[in-house]
C-alpha cells in the first residue's frame, strides 16, 4: 500500500471514528471529539489545508442539517424540548 492509499485509508477510518462518536456521544464527548479533532491536526502534513476542509465541511453540514429541520424532515419537538428546559 502506497502512502497515498494509507492516507486515504487513515482519513476514511478516523472521519468515521469521530463521526460515529459525535453522533452516538453527542455533547457527552465533547471533550474526546475535540481531542481527536486536535489530534488528527498534529497528523496532517498541511494544517492550513485541512483546516480549511474541516471548516467548510462543518459549515455545509450545519447548514443541511439546519435545513432539513426547518422544513420538517427531523423531528423537531425533540430540539424545542431541548431548548425549553
């Protein structure tokens, strides 16, 4: 395996890490999601780059989960009992 394969390789298996982990722990593992955050940031050859992809990523994923909760395709009720406490 040539290190362009591992490296996508590497990325494909910690997105999926930190992604299962942020869905399934939620604020719970805020503390491990950040860590790992960073930690894949000490890993990466350009820190600008990747920076760059983790932001407009989280930008377009909130911004597609955001609306597709406002036209109604997640349960809102659960996000306004949330908010109500």
């Amino acid at each position: 395996m040539n290190f362009k394969q591992y490296n996508a390789l590497y990325n494909f298996i910690w997105f999926q890490i930190i992604w299962f982990t942020a869905v399934l722990g939620g604020d719970n593992w805020i503390t491990a999601l950040v860590t790992m955050l960073l930690f894949h940031l000490l890993v990466v050859d350009d820190v600008k780059t990747e920076m760059q992809f983790m932001l407009t990523g989280a930008a377009i994923g909130i911004t597609v989960d955001n609306l597709l909760t406002y036209h109604g395709f997640y349960p809102s009720q659960l996000f306004e009992d949330k908010l109500n406490r």
